[in-house]
C-alpha cells in the first residue's frame, strides 16, 4: 500500500512522487498532511525556489531540498528525479498556488514516473478553477476546465468558437491585462449566457461578479483591467433564463441605456462595441436613435 501515514505518524515517507497542492493566497488553506510531509520529503520540485521557501518559512518548516522543475525542462531533469525516486527518495511537487498539473507543471513528470513502474500520490487541496466554479452559481455537473485563453485576439476568437458548442459550464483562466478584450470576444461569440467573473479567490478581496457575459464585458469595459487573479465561469449553451436563446443577439439598447447613463457618449459606444463586437460606427447610429447627443 501507498500512503504517507496520514495517522501523524513522523516517519520517513515511502519512496514515490507526491503531488502537493499548496494555498491560492490564504496559508490557511494548506492541509495537516501536506505540512506533515513537506517536513519529511527527501527532495521537493517545484515551479519558483523562493516562492516555496517562502511557503515553508511561513508554514514553520525547514525546506527539505528543493529542484526547480517545469515540463519543458529537459527529459535528463525529469529522468533525474526518477532515479531518485527509484533509489527510494519521496519526491514531492508543488506549483507556485493551487494544485500541481492544473494550468502548471507535472504532467509531463507524473507520466514518466507512471512509466517506470514507481508510486505517485496526490496530496489533494485548492485550485482555482474548482473554487470558481462552486462560487458562480453556475451549473457544477458537468463542467469543462479548458484553460487559459490563447494570447491574440485571433487565436481566442477561434478558440471560443471551438467550445462554444460544448454542453458544460465553461471554466477558463485569464489574465487580468487581457480580461476586457476576452469578455468582449466571449459576449460576441457566445451570446447571452449566464457567467461569472472570479477573483483573488481566498484573499482578502476575493470578489465574484455575475451576470451575462455582455454585462461584464460592459462592466470591465468601463471599470478598466481588475487587479488580481482572475476565472471567467460561464453557463452551458441554453441554461438559465438569460440563455433561454443561445443564439439571440445581446441586447444593444439596454446595454447602451446603462453605459449612457454612467459615461460619455464617446465612452459609452466604446464599451458596448468593444462588449458585442458590433462596429463603432454602427453603435454610434444606435445610440443616437435612443436620443443620445452626440
Ligand atoms: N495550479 C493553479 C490552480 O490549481 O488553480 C493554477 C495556476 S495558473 C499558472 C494561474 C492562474 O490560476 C491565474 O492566472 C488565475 O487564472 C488562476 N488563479 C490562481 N490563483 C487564483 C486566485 N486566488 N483567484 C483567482 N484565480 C486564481
């Protein structure tokens, strides 16, 4: 049998690979276990040294060894680890927050050590796109964690259009910088479906803000870049009442009528074009049907 003795027992841990989940921001976050046995590892792989120091200084631990490690490192570093498995060392890996593998490296290590017949175990704790997703509101039975957005606005576009059609809630990461151009080309592409906004998740600012994507990118529009880590959620195809019509147009009156009501008519079109994809020119003529002055 595999186990680390989660009885608190302080024993040498079992040669294998330990796949540590460590906090996203609040050290509270950590588990009994996987302090226990950060103390006891042999060697500890992980993203960024200082940042796991810094972790186990705060967690009260004397670091055990540490090896940078990321999948694009050479097969030697990876074949390195192995062997010090195999000559019964236990390996631990952790990423800089969250959960090893989840949008960060081990996939690529978890696999060669699978191949050589050696043990590896999770240490199982927080990830981000899991705490988004129970946070949204959004349907949690069927969901597809499909990543960060591709950088380009090109590549996203056809990367939307690629899972559009999936029927699962949709759980994506992104970065704040590139929040307001991907709400807009989500909004554009998708149509009025229910999402969330998720950020600094366990941290002192931890906010979710809901609505229909054309909402939040006319929000964010307006607010500018949000500080912080950021995961979009958003509703499967047809869910929820404001998705009764996947295919519907968003509203582009009521959404001009709000940002009207909170910005200049020149910052207001900027905004609900940038939102539904619609051209300038067109949301220009629209707003000055509604009586807006220009
Ligand atoms: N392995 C991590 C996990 O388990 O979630 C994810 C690491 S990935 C390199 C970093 C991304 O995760 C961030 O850009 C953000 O999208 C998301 N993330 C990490 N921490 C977060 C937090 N506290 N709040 C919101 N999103 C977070």
């Amino acid at each position: 049998m595999f186990s680390d003795r989660p009885d608190g027992n302080h024993a040498k841990p079992p040669p294998g690979l330990y796949l540590i989940a460590t906090p996203l921001g609040n050290l509270g976050d950590i588990s009994a276990r996987a302090v226990r046995l950060l103390g006891s590892l042999d060697l500890l792989a992980c993203e960024d040294t200082r940042t796991t120091r810094r972790l186990c200084a705060a967690l009260g631990i004397a670091a055990p060894k540490l090896v940078r490690y990321d999948d694009h490192a050479d097969e030697a570093a990876r074949a390195q680890l192995v062997a010090a498995i195999r000559a019964g060392q236990a390996v631990g890996l952790v990423c800089d927050a969250g959960t090893p593998l989840i949008a960060d490296p081990g996939y690529r290590l978890v696999r060669a050590v699978r191949a050589a017949g050696l043990p590896v175990t999770a240490l199982p704790g927080p990830a981000a796109a899991i705490t988004a997703l129970i946070l949204s509101g959004l349907p949690s039975d069927r969901f597809l964690f499909a990543g960060f957005t591709p950088r380009g606005g090109g590549a996203r576009r056809s990367w939307l259009a690629e899972i559009k059609a999936i029927k699962a809630t949709l759980v994506i990461y992104e970065s704040p910088h590139r929040l307001v151009d991907s709400l807009a080309d989500m909004a554009a592409i998708f149509g009025p479906r229910e999402a969330a906004v998720a950020r600094e998740l366990t941290k002192t600012f931890e906010e979710v803000r809901t609505g229909t994507l054309a909402e939040l990118a006319a929000h964010y529009a307006e607010a500018g870049a949000p500080k912080g880590e950021i995961v979009v959620v958003i509703g499967p195809p047809g869910e929820g009442a404001a998705a009764a019509s996947d295919e519907a147009p968003p509203d582009v009156e009521a959404l001009l009528r709000d940002a009207l009501a909170a910005s200049s008519l020149r910052d207001a079109v900027a905004s609900v074009a940038r939102a539904t994809g619609l051209p300038r020119r067109e949301v220009y003529r629209r707003a000055l049907a509604l009586g807006a002055k220009g």
